[in-house]
C-alpha cells in the first residue's frame, strides 16, 4: 500500500534515473519531460554500476533535493552469475543514494517477487520468488528497506509490460506484433490457454509520475486486475492488420508457468490514485499499433 507524503501533486527537484536508456526509465524520463520536470538521465556508459567505487562516482551527480528511480538492473536474471551481478550493481545504487542522502526513491521491481496463487495477487499477498529473476527483485526490496531506513522510499511491481520501444521480444503483445508485422505466423505455446494480466507502458510511467509527485512510500503493484489468455492477445493483435496473420499452437515441453493462470487485484491503484483508470489490454494494443506505425511512416 501506497502512503502519500504530499497530499498534492508537488514537482520534485530534481529526478535522477538510474537505467534511463532502459525500457522502463525511457518511457518514465518522456512523461517527466513532457510534464516540465528536471530530469538527469545515467545509464550504465556514464556510471558503470559494476565497477569498484562506482557509488562514490553516482553520488557526485547526485544532490539532497534529488528523487532517484532505481530502474537500471541486469534483467532478465537468468542464473547466479547474473544474480550476482545484480546485487553488486544494487548495492552501489543504494550506496550512492545513502552517501548523498537523496530526498526520495522510486524502485523499480517486478510481480515476479509473488508466489503462484489462485487469488487475485495483492501488495499484501506473500514475497515467496519461485525464479532467480524473482529472488533478484525480491532481494533488491529487502536491501532498499534495510539500506536506506532514513529515505523515503516506493516501489512498484509491474506485471507483465508491452508497448512501443520495448527491447525484448518476450511472449506475448511485443513478440506477437513483431511477428504480425513481418507477416510471419504466431505460435502460441500449447494453444495459448494460460491467462495473464499485461499492462501497458504508458500506465506504469503514469503511476511512476504520480508516486513521483506525491512523494509516496510504500509498494504498488502495475497491473491492470483483468487477465486474458495468449490466444486472445494473439487474436488482439492480428486484428490490427490489413492482412490475415496465422496463429498457430503448439505442443508444450513442460508444464504452463504460473499453473496457467495469474491474476492481479488492481484495488490499491484505485485507493491511492482514484481517478486513475488502466487501460484494457484491447485499447492497449491497438495504441501500440497504431503509434508503431506512425513511427514507420514517419
């Protein structure tokens, strides 16, 4: 749950954020851009985070009035080496933001940090990682509160992220689009059955603005609270096109992730910011689509 330390919208100072040529700090740095607030961007070839004494070297472009969004990580956390790798670029993250006493802290987490339910997940549910990936976000959390006690500090768990600029070509809208778009067919794993929820971009920037402005404390999770299987993300994004796009199944080499089915409660996003309103996954696409090829057709 989300606690407001402004009970109205305040620009911060100054908002430092760490990874901003990633797909989450790009997309949070144009929503403060475009809403007039100051931003520093550090990516990893101005302060390699890796690096002996690199907290030393990030607290000198730090101020005390600063905001920080801790967006910069090794992801996805794939096995121990890059485990550790994280945690190293963690500590010094964190390091950097106690030496210069940093006014306030945005993480940048993951629902990865949840265990598998067959509830609706909450900010509340239990922090039982079943993936390295997860154990690194969850690890990260834990550090942030043991770290940095004296800062006020918020974390948002985004769910499953799709929209324009995203790098990865993971399973689901960004990889289905991609493959619509080469007029190539769309295979599903099994015949796309799992359930998931998916979020778009431009919502978990909106949100990071706004824990920005009320400088709140406290976890959120960014997800929309409906779900809908691959097979139905899959016919969202054919519809998009001109042309027909096939979608074809396949057969499964384990068992579905997640027991097939993970579902959010979006309750808290409606207490703490009542007039926000996600945007279904159905809308969500058709915006992607339609900005992609505004992108393309200069």
């Amino acid at each position: 749950m989300l606690r407001h330390l402004n009970t109205t919208q305040t620009k911060p100072n100054r908002v430092v954020i760490i990874g901003a040529s990633g797909f989450v700090g790009q997309a949070i740095q144009e929503k403060l851009k475009a809403s007039d607030v100051e931003v520093l961007p550090v990516s990893s070839s101005d302060v390699n985070l890796l690096e002996q004494n690199s907290d030393k070297q990030l607290s000198k472009l730090l101020q005390r009035k600063d905001s920080i969004v801790a967006a910069s990580a090794i992801a996805p956390c794939k096995d121990l080496s890059m485990l550790k790798d994280n945690i190293i670029l963690m500590g010094n993250l964190f390091s950097a933001a106690q030496l210069a006493n940093v006014n306030h802290i945005l993480n940048i987490s993951s629902d990865a940090i949840y265990t598998d339910s067959t509830e609706p997940l909450t900010e509340d549910s239990a922090a039982s990682p079943n993936s390295i990936h997860g154990i690194m976000h969850f690890t990260r959390e834990r550090a942030l509160q043991d770290m940095l006690a004296d800062i006020p500090c918020a974390t948002i768990r985004p769910t499953l992220i799709y929209g324009v600029n995203d790098p990865h070509n993971g399973y689901g809208p960004n990889q289905f689009r991609r493959l619509a778009a080469s007029k190539k067919p769309i295979i599903l794993f099994g015949k796309g059955e799992e359930r998931r929820d998916h979020v778009l971009i431009d919502d978990v920037a909106e949100l990071a603005f706004r824990i920005l402005m009320h400088k709140s404390t406290g976890s959120l999770n960014a997800a929309t609270g409906k779900v809908v299987s691959f097979y139905e993300v899959a016919e969202l994004v054919t519809a998009c096109f001109d042309y027909s796009v096939a979608i074809q199944t396949s057969p499964r080499n384990g068992p579905m992730p997640h027991n097939g089915y993970r579902p959010f409660s979006a309750e808290q996003t409606q207490h703490a910011f009542s007039d926000f309103a996600y945007t279904h996954v159905e809308d969500g696409i058709k915006k992607v689509h339609t900005e992609m090829m505004e992108n393309i057709n200069g």
